[in-house]
C-alpha cells in the first residue's frame, strides 16, 4: 500500500513538472504551425499547378489522338470506297465478257444446228 502511495504522489509531481515546461513550448509550437501552414500551402499551389499542367497535356493529347482516328477512319473509307469500285469494274467486265461468250456459244451452236441440218437435208436428198 506504501509503494502504490508513494508511486501515485511520484506520478503528481511528474505531471506538475510536465505541466510546468507545456506553456514555453505552446508559444513555439505557435509560431511552428504558421510556418507549416505556409509551407503546405505552397506545396498545394505548387501540385495544383502541377496537375491543371497534366490534364491540359492529357487534353491535347486526347484531342490530338481524336484528330489523327479521324484521319484514319476517313483514309480507310476512301481506300474502301476506291477498292469498292475497282472490284465493281472488274464484277461488270466479267459480266460483259461472260455475256460475249455466251452469244458466242450461242452463234457457235446455231452454225452448228445448220450445218448439220444442211448435211442431213443434203443426205436425204438423192442427187440429180
């Protein structure tokens, strides 16, 4: 019981010679935090400068990206639209070229029809 005494009577007078020192650092610790407040705001200043700096390049950027798709996308069409045509040439030629054999094939087979039908008619027919 004497000891728990003599510790609680030790712990007053260390928190009365704590209490004593807090007044000279509180005018110091004034001071400090005017100090760190000016310092925070330069920092902030400086990151906010820093980061309206980052999204005007991240904009331009952006922007720059947009224009050259769109570039891009007009070149491939109008490649497209070339190739389109060039096959849609190619698709009427061959037609063209298709149809002509076919009145080929057709003349061919009626040159046919009538030689053989002279022969046959020129066979049946006794001679005179």
């Amino acid at each position: 019981m004497k000891k728990t005494i003599a510790t609680l009577i030790a712990g007053l007078f260390a928190t009365a010679a704590f209490a004593a020192q807090t007044p000279a650092t509180t005018t110091s610790a004034a001071t400090a935090p005017a100090a760190v407040k000016s310092d925070v705001k330069d920092t902030t200043a400086a990151t906010k400068a820093d980061v309206k700096d980052t999204k005007q390049t991240a904009k331009a950027s952006v922007k720059h990206a947009k224009k050259t798709a769109k570039a891009d996308v007009k070149e491939a069409k109008a490649d497209a639209k070339e190739t389109t045509e060039g096959a849609k040439a190619e698709v009427k030629e061959a037609k063209a070229d298709a149809k002509e054999a076919k009145a080929d094939a057709k003349q061919a087979k009626a040159t046919a029809k009538t030689a053989h039908k002279d022969s046959t008619v020129a066979a049946a027919t006794p001679a005179k």
